[in-house]
C-alpha cells in the first residue's frame, strides 16, 4: 500500500458519514467507485497494549475480508468486499441498502399486535436463520459473534410470514475464522442462543425453530449438536465457587 | 429502621457484616490461606470456616454495637459456591436466627456483589463486571431481571490468575491475584499469549493450558522474566474482559460500569476498563479490597432489599446450592431497582 493511498483512506473517512461507533469499529458511510458503500474502520483502542492491540487488529482484519469471501464463494449472502486498507485497517463493503437488522425486526414484530402467536410470525425467520447457519458452518466458517445484530434483512418486497421471500445477509466477521471442529461450531451456536435469548426475552420456542432447522440442513449437524449440549454445561453451570 | 446481618462463606473468606439501611456497620472477614502451589480445597475450608465464624459473629456485633435484639433480620450465602463451607455458614445463620427468633433470608451471591456494588458507588442503572475465583459474567439489568450478557465458557478469570500463581509457585498470602498485579508492574516485555473472544464470551482455559506448558520453559532458559509473565497474562486477560464488557455496553447501549467480586479490585483492570470507559464517554464505578473481596455485609445489602420487599426463606427452604440459579432466562430481585 502506497501511503498516498493510505492517506486517500482517511481522506474517506473524514468526508464520509459516521453511522456509528460500535465495540471495535467505527462504521461510516460514503460512495466508492459510484457505489454506495459502508466503510469499516478498526481503530487502536487504548486501553489494551500496543503489541496486543496491533495483532488483533490486523488479524480480525485478515480474517472478516477471508470469511467473507468464502462465504460469497459457497453461496451465502454477506456484503461484497470492494477494498481493504490494512494500513488503517480499513474494509470497504457494499451497502445492504434496504435492510433492517433481525434484531429490530424480531423487536418490532413481537411489538406490533398480531392475530394469532407472535412465534408464528417469526418461524420461518427463525428456520432461515438456522438454515444459513448451517451452511456457513458446513462451509467450515465459524463467525464467532453470531447474534442478531449481525444478520441484515432485506426489506424490499418482504411480507411478515413469507418464508420464500426471505433474503438473509450475514455481517461482521471480525471474530470469525476456518474450523472444521463440531467443539467450535457448537461454542458458535452457544454464543448465538445465549445472545439471542437475552436480547429477546421469552422466545425459547423460537430458538428451538432455528436450532431444528439447522439440524436439518447441515450435513454434520449431530455432531455439532452434541457438542453445543456440552458446552451449555460447562462454565458456571458445572459448579460456580467465589 | 432495618438492620440486616449477614453470613457469607462460599469459598474461602468467611465473612460476617451487618448493614442498616445502607449503612456498614461492620464488616470483620478471615481468609483460608493455603501455601504456595496450593489451592483450597472444600473440607479444610470449611473446617476453617468452623473455626473462626464464631469469633466473627462476635466481632461483628461488638464493631456495631448492637446486641442480637437489634437484628431484623439474618440472611445468608445460598450459593452458589463450595458445598461444604456453603453448609457450614448456613447452619450458623439458621441457628442464629432461630435462637434470635427472626426471619432467615438465602441470598444469591453474584446478586450479593452487585447490590453492594450499586450501594457504595450509587451506580444507577451500570453494565455489571463480576470477576472473581469462580465467576466471570457481564451483568445487566434488563425488563426487571438482572441477564448475563457475556460470562467465560470455561474457567473464571480468577481461578486462571490463581492457578497461573501455583505454577510459579506465587504466594496465597495476601491473595495470589494481589501478588500478581505487584509482580507486574515490574514486568517491561510483553509475551504473546493466546487472546479468546467469542461474541460476548470468553475463554481461559486456553491460555492457561498455554501458560501451563510455557511458563517453567521460559523461566528456566531466561526468555523472560516472572515479572513479565504476570504482567503479560494480566495484560491479555483484561483487554479480553474490558472487550466483553465493552461489546455489551454497545448491545445494551449503557453508559455506566460497574466492576465487582475479588479480581475487580485490580487497580490494572480498573485503569484500563477507565481507559474504554473514557474514549465511550461512560463513567466506571469500582471499589476495594473491602467491598470487592467476598464479604458479609454484601449479603446483608441484598437480604436487606429482599427482606424489606417482603421476600424470607423459610426454614425447611434455607438449603444451599453450588449452582448458579442465573440462567439467560434472567434472575429477578424484586424491590432492587431504585
């Protein structure tokens, strides 16, 4: 990388819009090559040792453009990689432009008054959800923050309740990386079950859907279902001292 | 008025504090102290336990000047924690409180240490740190119960420090943790240890594993120092709890911190929690050795906001568990919330 290119980078970010400032990025939004596009900038947090801060960076770097592009080769939906700066830790992605997070869309359908049980509503997302799941994982990718923040539904065309219609696009790789172990496919959906269940109280039947659906879609599912019994086990439900 | 007196002996402090209305009035603790390259071990510290509670009991009540008349209430360590100095703490409070004719309140200890958290900071509403010997779990408050975010998939963050100081055979006295955090401020070079995240959880046992297997080859052929190596797992190990508590933060969009139980009075991890907190715009609340270490008057704070929302343990319910009751599900306390 050329430092002009570099500095080009930063030029981007201050002329784009910052959309917002999550845990380990800052996210902003501009046009690139006539696109609309959303920038992902990693950014050196202080509080963690320089030598630390610098490998994580860069490797969470390394391995969100990676999952992503074999993802996209298998198949499965996740925003096109335009450009990567790994000088500033930059990705530049494409914009799912029409989209709603499944967390704001699960939050929204279970406030909105339904005839007939909310569960209903939301089924066919949550065999969806299970179903690209299943298929990362059989892709030997594990995402490593699966919740439902990071998971973009299109908008567009979308009736509640229409499964055929759902356009599903995963997002935020940062944590992820290549394991063909059921141990770190079940940590995966240990992760997603616990996220999903405290973000969303009271849909246990719900989480049931997904995690049936990925059964039913992932070749290697039983294993990985075993395992994700064991990890439930583990930790402080084992025995908790202190 | 209402004064609460409280038992707390789930590992190895035993603890006995007496709280009325918000105020300590005392606080007297012992700790089981083991040599170095030792833990303790469930039956020895319960037998310490035995020892000592008495003489603690007494304390507590000659630092507050009350006699057992005064007490309104006595409330105790549930759980979870280790089963047999659980059960010896237990049956002195429902003793006691039988012989006092007052009413028993089983108390969950991580609610212990974010009741007395919130008391003495005035937290209002924080993203909870509970790091300790044997838990490891961002805590918060959501749709009136209190949910676990993120927590280790393995070990606690505590039991790794303590483990790491009997391979290196670090002194127990005052804590193991305490040796550490002094030994690393010495160290100057940092040693790559393996860094696990997942989503808002975390992972030791890994690096123990890691550290297990390194730290003697190290030592012994001079790469590094013991120094750097307390320093560098310090290092390592907080920058993954700050980051956990930082993702939930996001999640829950929640300005405040509050960091409780043993390893929380890490000056190291409170300065680098105050780093992110900072760059967040959010303000961190933390507190010492006295509040952050098990105690008894944590028990007495939460017994007393169960108590005076109506909530006792009847005498054939007063037993203790190992497990934690907390679940994604949530756990509710009701009358907690301000």
């Amino acid at each position: 990388m050329e430092p002009e290119e570099s500095m080009a980078v930063s030029d981007f970010l201050i002329k784009g819009n910052l959309l917002k400032q999550g845990a380990e990025a800052r996210v902003y939004r501009d046009t690139f090559l006539g696109k609309s596009t959303i920038i992902k900038e990693r950014f050196p947090k202080k509080y963690r040792h320089p030598l630390l801060d610098e490998k994580l960076t860069h490797r969470r770097t390394v391995q969100e453009v990676r999952s992503i592009q074999r993802c996209r080769k298998a198949g499965i939906p996740t925003p096109v990689v335009h450009f990567v700066d790994y000088t500033s830790h930059c990705i530049f992605l494409e914009d799912i432009v029409d989209s709603v997070t499944v967390r704001d869309h699960i939050v929204s359908t279970q406030q909105r008054p339904h005839p007939g049980p909310t569960l209903e509503h939301l089924a066919p997302l949550a065999a969806k959800v299970g179903q690209i799941i299943a298929k990362m994982h059989d892709e030997d990718v594990v995402h490593g923050d699966l919740t439902t923040s990071n998971m973009l539904l299109r908008t567009s065309g979308y009736v509640v309740g229409d499964a055929a219609e759902l356009s599903l696009v995963l997002i935020d790789f940062g944590l992820s990386y290549i394991s063909a172990l059921p141990e770190d496919k079940g940590v995966d959906l240990y992760v997603l079950e616990k996220a999903f269940l405290s973000t969303h109280p009271n849909t246990e039947a719900l989480f049931q859907k997904l995690l049936k659906s990925y059964a039913a879609s992932s070749k290697k599912s039983s294993a990985v279902i075993k395992k994700l019994d064991e990890v439930r086990l583990r930790g402080r439900k084992r025995s908790m001292v202190g | 008025m209402t004064v609460v007196i409280g038992f707390e002996g789930s590992a190895n402090k035993i603890g006995i504090g007496i709280i009325r209305d918000g105020v300590v009035l005392s606080n007297p603790r012992r700790t089981y102290i083991t040599p170095p390259g030792q833990g303790f071990l469930p039956s020895e510290t319960a037998r310490h336990h035995r020892a000592v509670i008495l003489t603690v009991l007494q304390e507590a009540l000659e630092q507050a000047a009350l006699t057992p008349a005064d007490i309104d209430c006595v409330a105790y360590t549930k759980g979870p924690g280790m089963g047999a100095p659980l059960v010896t703490v237990a049956l002195v409070a429902r003793t006691v409180a039988q012989l006092w004719g007052r009413p028993l309140v089983g108390v969950n200890h991580c609610i212990g240490h974010v009741e007395m958290g919130r008391l003495i900071t005035r937290a209002h509403n924080p993203t909870v740190l509970y790091v300790s010997g044997g838990n490891t779990q961002v805590i918060a408050y959501s749709e009136r119960r209190y949910r676990i975010f993120g927590e280790t998939i393995d070990i606690a963050v505590g039991n790794c420090l303590d483990r790491f100081a009997r391979v290196i055979k670090i002194s127990n006295d005052p804590s193991p943790g305490y040796n550490i955090e002094q030994m690393a401020k010495r160290g100057r070079q940092y040693v790559e240890l393996p860094y696990t995240v997942k989503g808002m959880d975390v992972s030791f046992s890994g690096i123990l594993s890691y550290i297990e297997e390194a730290a003697n080859k190290m030592l012994a052929s001079a790469q590094c120092t013991a120094e750097d190596l307390c320093f560098s797992l310090q290092e390592t190990l907080f920058s993954m709890l700050v980051e956990i508590t930082e993702r939930a933060m996001a999640h829950c969009g929640s300005q405040e911190v509050l960091i409780v139980g043993g390893v929380g009075c890490n000056l190291r991890l409170q300065e680098m929690m105050g780093v992110m907190c900072e760059e967040r715009g959010a303000k961190l609340f933390a507190t010492d050795e006295r509040f952050c270490i098990d105690n008894g008057a944590m028990i007495a704070q939460a017994g007393w906001e169960m108590f005076r929302s109506g909530q006792t343990t009847a005498l054939p319910d007063s037993w203790i568990t190992q497990r934690s009751e907390f679940t994604s599900a949530g756990l509710l306390l009701s009358g907690s919330t301000s």
